[in-house]
C-alpha cells in the first residue's frame, strides 16, 4: 500500500472511531488525575456513561424504526432521522437527569430569561447570521466534494428539514451536552480562567472540548473540511456553553443552537441553486 493509501486508512479509521477514542481519552484523564492528585476523577466516568448510553440509545432505536418505517427513511435528509434522533435523545436525558437528580445545575428553569433574550439577539443571532454566510461559499466551493446537500432539491424535504432545523433538533442535544455534561461537571470541578473580567469555568471549557471531539466529522465531510470549519464550530461551542454558564438555563443554548442550524439550512439551500 502506497504512503497515500495509508495515510488515508489511517484518516479513515480515525474518522469512524472518533466517539470511542474520545471515551478511551476521557477514562485516561481521569486515570491520570487519579495518579496526580491521589483523588479518582469519578465524574469523567459519569460523562463516559451519559455519552455511551446516547450513542448505544440512539443506535437502536434509529435502526428499529428504520426496519419499522423504511419508506420513511427513505430520502437521506437529516429530518427524517434527525426527528426520531432528537424525541428519543430527550426522553433518554430526562432518564438521566433524574438518575442524577434534577440538579438545579442541569438548567431545567426559567430563570434569566432577560439575560437569556440579550444573549440570543447580540451574540448568537449575529453570528448565526456571519457563519451561514461563510457556509454560503464553503458549500459552493465543496459542491465536488464530500459534503452533500442534494436531498434539499426535494420540495417536501426541503421544507421538512428547514422547518425542524428552526424549532427541533437541539433541544435534545443541548439537554445532553450542556444540560447534563456541562452541568454536571460544573458541580464537581472548581476553578476557572479569568479572561478580562470574566471568569470562564474549567467545566465550560472542558465541556465545550468534548462537543467539539464528539463533533468531528459530522457530515461526512473530508479531513481538510473539517480542518477549515474547526475555528467556527470553536466559537459556536463556546457560545453555546458560555450563555448556559451565564443564565444557568437550556433555553438560550437551545434558541442559538436552533438558529445556527436553520440559517444553514437556508444557506444549504441556496448554494444548490444554479
């Protein structure tokens, strides 16, 4: 096999065991500080648990259904198992969330809903509106490449998926990675990086880091697109944890995340128009 060839089997291989390479890290770190601190980091293994039963949950499901509705999974727009993906992902963090008991810090509340509103219309919004223009170009330009957007071509998919990417698809998520994950951390880490006046929490950091791992490769796209799109999924992860840190509560994570993913969709949308 040429040097080629095997770097790209490697790439490859890489590519489709991200998931468990980032749970082998997490169990290490935890193993690691163990060693350092003489004290057993308990809660990397809590979040290897909540991120397996996700994948392992998700995995079943989509597979029963797909047996059950075929005709319904027929297209490959992300709605069809986007939905299912999302109504059992919430059902699954509400089982977790009350294993763990309904920590306050899990973000089920209303509270800061002013802060939350300011939040979404001067940093999420705005950014939302920045990052689907750049994904207006990048989209041209990677229409010969790994990246597909064809299935919007189909009027009712096309409106199926830009309807459940304005209302849908992060209240599952963000419950889980920032409701659970980031919640949960902030309850058994301490400490924080202070940038200006602002604290950033080392359970935000290390939470964002885990989404954006887990996060790799998510639409198939070749390792140099993933390498050009990292700086912005970056700062929207960020975005995301920062405001939840902030208020305390899923719902502007939820509204940014909601928004980000319909305004790509429109973005999607109009980079197939000739």
């Amino acid at each position: 096999m040429s040097d080629e060839g095997m770097q790209k089997s490697l790439v490859d291989l890489i590519r489709s065991n991200i998931f468990y390479l980032i749970l082998i890290g997490l169990a290490i770190t935890s193993l690691v500080s163990s060693a350092l601190t003489g004290v057993l980091a308990v809660f990397y293994f809590v979040v290897i648990g909540v991120l397996l039963a996700d994948e392992l949950t998700l995995k079943i499901v989509i597979r029963i259904l797909r047996r059950l509705f075929p005709s319904f999974f027929k297209s490959t727009a992300f709605w069809r198992v986007g939905l299912p993906t999302q109504v059992t992902r919430l059902v699954l963090s509400t089982f977790l969330m009350g294993l763990l008991g309904f920590k306050e810090q899990f973000g089920l509340t209303l509270q800061n809903t002013n802060k939350s509103l300011w939040l979404i219309l001067s940093l999420g919004l705005p950014f939302a509106i920045l990052y689907s223009i750049g994904a207006l170009f990048f989209l041209k330009k990677s229409r010969n490449g790994t990246i597909s957007v064809d299935f919007l071509k189909d009027p009712a998919d096309r409106t199926g998926t830009v309807v459940y990417s304005f209302t849908m698809p992060e209240i599952g998520e963000e419950m889980l990675n920032r409701g659970i994950i980031q919640g949960y951390l902030s309850i058994n880490m301490t400490g924080f990086i202070l940038i200006g006046s602002f604290p950033l929490l080392h359970s935000t950091i290390v939470a964002s880091l885990i989404f954006i791992l887990v996060h790799l490769y998510t639409m198939g796209e070749s390792l140099m697109e993933t390498l050009i799109q990292l700086p912005g999924r970056t700062i929207i992860t960020l975005i995301l944890a920062i405001t939840f840190q902030l208020t305390g509560s899923l719902i502007a994570p939820i509204i940014i995340h909601n928004l980000f993913d319909g305004l790509l969709v429109i973005a999607g949308i109009q980079a197939i128009r000739k």
